[in-house]
C-alpha cells in the first residue's frame, strides 16, 4: 500500500507475511523530493520481524538511507529483527556504517535507579567528608608546629585577618543583632501581654541571645563574609600558581596562609559573639520601652537574674567552634578551588554553602551535648 495518496517518486510499502512485515522501497529516492514517513507507513503494526526490500529501484541518494535507518531504530527500540538481505550489497554496507556511527542514538532509559543514586550520593558525601577531615588533619599538625616555633609563625598576617574579621565586621554584626533582639522582642511582647507577663521578654530575648542567636548569627554572617573572601583569595592565589610557587620553596600552604585565618577567627568570634549578645538585648530593650512601657532598668535587672555565666560560656564556646568552622570551610574550598575564574566562584559559593551547613549541624551537637551536660 503507498504510505501516501499523493504521487511520490519515492515510494515505501508494508505488507505482512505471516508474523513478519515486509517493506518494498521502490522509485526514485532524491533528498531534494518528498519520501515517504515510516510512522505512516507502519501505524499501530507491531511484528515480530522486518524484512527490507526493493523492487523497480530507481536512482537514489542519502534520503532512502535515512529511511532505512528510521525502520532500523524503530525495530532496535522494540527489540524486532531486521532482515536486510533483500537490498543491494551497497544498501547494506552504507546502512550498516550509519548504525555503527549512530550506536548511541537508540532510545534507552538513561533513568538512573535508586540504589544508584543512592550510592552516588553517598560517595559524594564521604569523599567531602574525607577532605574535611584530612585537610582539618593538616591543620592541626600545622598547629602543632606553630606551638613549638612560635617564631615563625606570621603574626603581622595574623593581626591583619582579625582586623579584616572583627573590627571590619563590626557594622553588619551590629545590624543583624540588633533587628533580631527587636524582632524576637516584638514576638514574644504580642504574645506575653496577653498573660500579664510583660516582663519575662527580658528572660527570653537574653536566653535565646545568648545561648543560641548571637552566635549563629555572627557565624552566619562571617560564614557569607569572611569565609567567601577566604575562599576567594586562596582560590585567585592557586590559579595564578603562588601555592604552588610556596609549595615548590618548600613552605607549608596550611602554615603560611590557613593558620593565620583560623587563629584570627578562634579570636574574634567570641568577641563578637558577646558584642552581639550586648546588640541583641538592646534591641529588645528598645521594644520593651517603646510598646510594654518597661523602664530600661527593669528589662536589664530582669535580664541579669536569668543571664548567668554558665549561658555566656555556653555561647562562648559555640562560637568559638563555629569561627573554626567558617575558617576550615573558607581555606579548604580555597584550596580546591579550580584554576580559572569560575572555578574561585563556585569554590566561593561552595565554602559559605559548606560553613552554613557545618554551623547548623555544629549547632544540633552542641544542644545534645549540653543538654547532656546539664548545661
């Protein structure tokens, strides 16, 4: 039957034989005409072998291989035979070299399954947790090579990074605490009043500050701003070869460039962390005054008898490990930082996305660990 009603030079028909099909080309076969379609040519058939064909062939180019090949991949994806052996040895081999160049271009389920994924994804994670720690490793012996050269050990570069991390992020660190110490504050007022209990925002905004939202907001905010530039600078200084450059005089890149970023963040991040611990109670103090009409002496006498040193150490000791963290997070994307521009950008967004997820889970541990405690 002609797989169209309109004459066609190049012609195709489909004729079943038993359980096979057998398709006769014939005519004129030129890429310039019209051929016929095999999805018209076969319809909803489904056999269980193909047999190719020609009869009254005229001349012929590239277009009835293409057709050929079409009935060829439809077959493969539907894992039916194709018999080739009624068309001429030069149809044969030119159809056979298209498919041996076209291996790829069967349709096959590329879905992964779930133990695959499942198994990708775990590696993934091990091999970053790996480098964590052996790059966590290295520091520590650089650390203990500091402790017995203390000499060597570049304090000017030291001084410059705590200035760079403290004093520089002094602005920001103010914002952030003081709106938070505000909004929890405006919070807990709406709700309190409505028992009487006015004063007892002074207890929840100085626990909730000092225990837990001081510190993480100043690693959360020294995670985008510090650890980003770390990562940024360390990255720009391999893909201009200066690691390798100290690496080839024989001068350690944890010792030259890490320990000096993580000594000045262990530093400065409790010192910030107690300066937003300040910030943040002003910043309920201020809501206090402005809608509960609690007098500032009040708030902060009401503050001091639920604020004790054991919640000021607990927050001390949070942030000293989360400035560790951002740190590590920040020098180690460094680091591995590929050696072009994009590569110090994904190596940028890498060590904030990785410092953040450190805190959050440093965070979790920390609450076990003290509620443990008793703490």
């Amino acid at each position: 039957m002609p797989a169209s009603s309109e004459p066609l030079s190049a012609r195709a028909s489909a004729r079943p034989a038993g359980e096979a099909l057998e398709v006769t080309v014939s005519g004129q076969w030129q890429v310039t005409d019209r051929r016929p379609a095999w999805s018209d040519l076969i319809g909803h058939q489904r056999p269980a072998r193909i047999g190719l064909r020609t009869e009254d062939l005229g001349a012929w180019d590239t277009s009835l291989i293409v057709f050929l090949f079409e009935i060829v991949e439809w077959a493969a994806a539907r894992k039916i035979a194709v018999d080739p052996a009624g068309l001429p040895p030069q149809i044969q081999a030119l159809l056979s070299q298209l498919a041996a160049s076209h291996q790829q271009s069967v349709p096959r389920d590329r879905a992964e399954s779930l133990t695959a994924l499942v198994g990708g994804l775990t590696l993934q994670v091990w091999a970053g947790a790996r480098a964590i720690f052996q790059f966590f490793g290295e520091c520590v012996l650089g650390l203990g090579r500091l402790l017995r050269r203390p000499g060597k050990f570049r304090w000017a570069d030291c001084i410059d990074q705590m200035q760079q991390c403290g004093a520089m992020a002094l602005p920001i660190v103010s914002l952030i605490s003081f709106l938070v110490g505000l909004t929890m504050a405006y919070q807990a007022a709406i709700e309190l009043r409505q028992f009487g209990a006015d004063i007892y925002v002074a207890d929840l905004v100085g626990e909730s500050v000092v225990r837990e939202m001081g510190p993480m907001m100043v690693a959360v905010v020294l995670a985008g701003r510090t650890g980003a530039a770390f990562a940024a600078t360390l990255g720009n200084m391999k893909t201009n070869e200066e690691i390798d450059a100290l690496e080839v005089l024989g001068i350690s890149a944890v010792d030259f460039l890490v320990l000096p970023r993580l000594i000045a963040l262990a530093i400065m991040m409790p010192l910030l962390a107690l300066y937003a611990d300040f910030v943040g109670m002003l910043g309920g103090m201020v809501v206090s005054a402005g809608i509960l009409q609690i007098p500032p002496t009040a708030y902060w006498i009401e503050t001091q008898s639920i604020v004790d040193l054991t919640d000021i150490n607990s927050g001390l000791i949070k942030a000293t490990a989360f400035g560790l963290l951002v740190g590590l997070s920040g020098c180690l994307r460094g680091m591995q930082s590929e050696r072009s521009a994009a590569g110090v950008g994904k190596a940028t967004t890498s060590a904030v996305v990785t410092a953040i997820l450190l805190i959050i889970v440093a965070d979790a541990l920390f609450a076990v660990l003290f509620n443990f405690l008793g703490i």
